[in-house]
C-alpha cells in the first residue's frame, strides 16, 4: 500500500532505532507508544536523532495497518487533530 512519495524506513528493534541515522532527513518517524513507555532513554535519544521530523506516536498494537498508512500520509495533520478531532 503506498499512502505517500516519500521513501519508508522501517526498523523493527530499539537497537535498529537508536543506530545512528544515515545521512538522511525524515519528513515524519512513527513512533510506537510502548516504545516510548519501555524505554525512555532510548525514545528521548530517537527524538534527538530524528531532527526536524514530526514525531508521530501510535499504539501499534491497537492500530490497524489502515489508520498507520493514513497517519504516514498526512503526519502533520494527524499531530494537530489527534484521532478523536481537533485539540
């Protein structure tokens, strides 16, 4: 399913997240919420890493494979409304 033009890095592992980034600007990183709640070191590290990204945070768990692709298609809007409507 392609929801976007830009390119897609998928990593799997905190150790995969953490690795330092290529040489390479992000436009959004999606971030999964147990991530952030597991491991705080770590998530605060991958939001130094990301820079000017959005940083975009699901339940990975109780997301579907649909709503993940419409969030990683319109990050920004999806940050300013939130799932349940404008903040």
């Amino acid at each position: 399913m392609r929801v976007t033009s830009e390119e897609t890095q998928v990593v799997a592992t905190s150790s995969q997240a953490l690795a330092p980034p290529r040489a390479r600007e992000y436009v959004a990183v999606l971030i999964d919420q147990a991530f952030l709640e597991t491991e705080p070191l770590g998530s605060g590290m991958v939001l130094e890493y990301i820079g000017t990204a959005v940083p975009v945070h699901l339940n990975f768990a109780l997301s579907n494979m649909d709503r993940v692709a419409r969030v990683a298609g319109c990050p920004a809007s999806a940050q300013e409304t939130g799932p349940d409507g404008p903040a």
